[in-house]
C-alpha cells in the first residue's frame, strides 16, 4: 500500500511498483478506490469500472466504480431478501429504504470497502498494490474493518441468542428448525472481513509506505498520519520522498528561484533524514515531465529497484 496527502506519488510509485515486479515474473493487480481514476491516467487506458484490465504480460489494473457497487449491493440485498423469506416481491417501504440508503455516505464507503475485501480475498494475483486514497479517507477505509468486526459480532450474537430460544421453542412444538438463512449470511460476512483484517494488519503480507516530499507541512501531516495507522496496526514498512531537485542545481548559471528552491529542499530533506532516519526507504528525483505511459513509468520502477 502506498499512502499520504494528495499529489504527491502514490499512484505513480504504485504504477512503478506493479511494473517492476510484473518484469520481475510476478502476477500483480494494482488497484485504487480514488474515484479520481489516476491509474487510467497513468497507464494511459480506459480502466475506471471496467474490472481487472490488463496492461501488459503479469500486470493487471483495476479502479472500483463506487456508483456501479452500490447498484450491485443494492440488487444482492433484494435477492437476500427473496432468498430468506420466500417473496416473490420487495414490499414497497422495504424498498423505499434500500433506494434511500443508497443517497447515504456511509453507503458508497461501505460498497467500496466490501469491493475491496472481494479483490484481497479473491487470491488471483501474487502481489496486490492498493493505491490508497488520500490520508484521511484511507484511515477510514482501514479502521472500517475494525469498526465492521465489532459491529458483525454484536449483531451475530444476538442473532444465536434468537437461535437457542427458537431452537427451544421448536423442541416444545416437536418441530424441526429451518437452518437460519440470516446467522449464516452473518457469519459469512465476519468470515470474510476477518480475512481481509487479518491480511492488512500482517507484517509478513503487507507493507505500508508513505509518500512524501520535501515540504514543511508534508512532513508535519506524515508524522501525525504515522500515530493514527499505528493505532489501526497497519504496518508501516518504511518511506519514500518523492520530487527531489537534483544536485546540478546549484551550479552558477542556475536562475534563482530555481536555486532558492533547492537550497529549501536541502533544508527539509535533512530534516526528514533526521525524523525518519534508515526507515526513509528511496529518494526519486524531480522529472523532467509528469510520469504517464509505460516508458515514463520504467524509469520510475528503476530509480526505485535498481539504482540502489
């Protein structure tokens, strides 16, 4: 996972990453929630909505339309319903209410996130490369796990408690118990946010790196974004700074600015030497133009992977 405030790499370190270890052997999918649709941008290729969409031998992009899930999520809770109890119609305030959830907030997070789980958990690939949205919207997005786990559970448990008192009434009755359609599709969605969890939060599986570049306030937000995913025990596997002005800058014939730019840089970079010290993982330059197309991207993947 790549991370940080808007703009300043993640997709393209994201881009990079997957291109290198696809020229590396590997199958990878790199993927991103930002509705924004950089990596279509990027890789130059219509993606957004589209599914897992090749972009060379081994690597696969893929940008979740958000407005399709909730469509889709909607159409599965009617088909839920006709499932569970046997209707051959959704009575009519039912759904009113799935079109009105639909309007909430809280329903396209939680439509992106199920998308999400269904691509970690899906196993397709040898590595997955999340290209997060910017810091605060991710934070959100990771400690959804843990507030959906704890809400899961609540709700299941009441749902066995129900259970034992039907089971005891059936008994009474000398019935025989239907298997309950709702426990089931409760435990079935714990199951699946605990594995996607439990993916996220392993040292061994998962590597979270920060982006940022040589700016005051980049670092300051850096430093309070590191506090608040520790606490959602993603582990942060390092840093990465991003449009570092080269040294030829400081030759005479330099305008100004230009030269007043780079002595700032210099400034923060040891700054960020000395607050993150031999976690700062790589130093990618400024380029001479943005980073879009394959081309542009392998030389990113080499200043990463193979310049030492």
């Amino acid at each position: 996972m790549y991370g940080g405030k808007g703009g300043l790499g993640k997709t393209t370190f994201s881009a990079a990453t997957g291109y290198w270890l696809a020229q590396q052997g590997y199958k990878v999918l790199v993927f991103s929630v930002d509705p924004q649709a950089s990596l279509s941008d990027i890789f130059q290729k219509d993606i957004f909505g589209k599914g897992a969409v090749q972009i060379m031998h081994n690597l696969y992009a893929q940008e979740i339309d958000a407005d399709r899930r909730i469509k889709e999520y909607q159409e599965e809770i009617r088909q839920k319903i006709f499932d569970m109890y046997g209707l051959d119609r959704i009575p009519d305030e039912i759904e009113q209410y799935i079109q009105a959830a639909a309007a909430e907030p809280a329903m396209e997070e939680s439509a992106i996130f199920d998308a999400v789980v269904d691509i970690i958990v899906g196993g397709e690939y040898d590595y997955y490369i999340y290209d997060l949205v910017p810091l605060g919207h991710a934070l959100y997005y990771l400690s959804m796990a843990k507030v959906y786990d704890e809400w899961i559970e609540r709700i299941t448990k009441l749902r066995e408690e129900m259970r034992e008192y039907e089971e005891m009434a059936a008994r009474v009755r000398r019935e025989e118990l239907q298997e309950d359609e709702i426990l089931r599709e409760l435990l079935y969605i714990k199951n699946r946010i605990n594995t996607a969890s439990s993916i996220l939060t392993d040292k061994e599986r998962t590597a979270f790196f920060f982006v940022l570049i040589p700016e005051e306030m980049v670092i300051r937000d850096t430093l309070k974004a590191r506090d608040l995913f520790v606490k959602f025990d993603v582990p942060i596997s390092g840093y990465i700074v991003n449009r570092v002005l080269p040294d030829y800058l400081i030759q005479e014939d330099v305008p100004p600015y230009i030269k007043h730019r780079y002595e700032m840089q210099q400034e923060y970079i040891q700054r960020i030497k000395e607050t993150f010290g031999h976690e700062v993982l790589g130093w990618v330059p400024e380029f001479e133009r943005d980073v879009s197309g394959l081309d542009m991207i392998a030389r990113v993947a080499e200043v990463m992977f193979e310049e030492g």
